[in-house]
C-alpha cells in the first residue's frame, strides 16, 4: 500500500516510559533504639537510669527512689536518637 500512513491514537503514545522520578525510601526506626528511648511530644528524649540492675539493696532509699524516674537526655547524643526514632 502505497501511501499509507496508520494513525496513531492518543492511546498507544501514552503507553511510553514514565518520566515520574522514584520516591524516596523511607527510614525505617531503629528497633533496639525504640525498645530503649521515648520521644516526648516536644521532641526530648527520655531513657531509663542506669545503676538498676542488680545490687539496689547496696544504694539507699533516696538515691533508688530517684533511680525509679525516668531522665531526658541532654545533648548530641539525644539528637542521633531522636534521628533514629523518627523513622
């Protein structure tokens, strides 16, 4: 056929490669660091105290009592837990 030329719908130029970029992956939270540190909802760290495992009966009253709370945690070191739990 001389002089012939298909037309080409709508429908077989959008069936062409997607120029859409890939999203970004997300980050995932660090799961040792969930088990161990809480964000409050201004965004401080709060961890257990450390000294509470074993020989309590050693420590006084006082010093346990205080051991019972939990401490915020205070610089750099808060921040790259707060990273890690932003997840």
């Amino acid at each position: 056929m001389v002089g012939y030329f298909p037309i080409i719908s709508d429908h077989f130029l959008s069936l062409g490669p997607k120029t859409q970029e890939a999203p970004v992956p997300k980050m995932k939270t660090k799961k040792a660091v969930a088990k161990r540190f809480k964000l409050t909802k201004n965004g401080k760290v709060i961890r257990r105290n450390q000294l509470t495992g074993h020989f309590m009966c050693a420590k006084s009253s006082k010093r346990r009592r205080k051991l019972r709370r939990a401490s915020v945690m205070t610089g750099g070191s808060a921040k790259n837990i707060a990273k890690l739990l932003q997840g």
